[in-house]
C-alpha cells in the first residue's frame, strides 16, 4: 500500500507531501493548487512500477 507520495519539481508543483491513511484519501485545493497534477504523478508512478 502506497504511505506517501512527495512531488518535487514536477510540471508547476515545487513540493508536495502527501500521506496515505488507511480508508479513503480525499485531495482538495483551489484551482491550480496541483490535485490534477499530483493524480498524473500518481499514474506515472504506477506505469513505472509495473
């Protein structure tokens, strides 16, 4: 199970630190906090591992 995804200098996100609690993880923010670019990060990851 993912615990956490830290982001650093991806697209306009300079640093982002996200824990993963057991149950359900909800990510909000303004527009242009970065939610959709942490989810693409989240898809690269998972690309990547397989």
């Amino acid at each position: 199970m993912l615990a956490q995804l830290t982001i650093s200098n991806f697209a306009i996100v300079r640093e982002l630190e996200i824990d993963f609690h057991s149950g359900m993880t909800v990510i909000t923010g303004e527009t242009g906090a970065g939610k959709s670019i942490a989810i693409d990060a989240l898809g690269l990851l998972s690309r990547w591992s397989r």
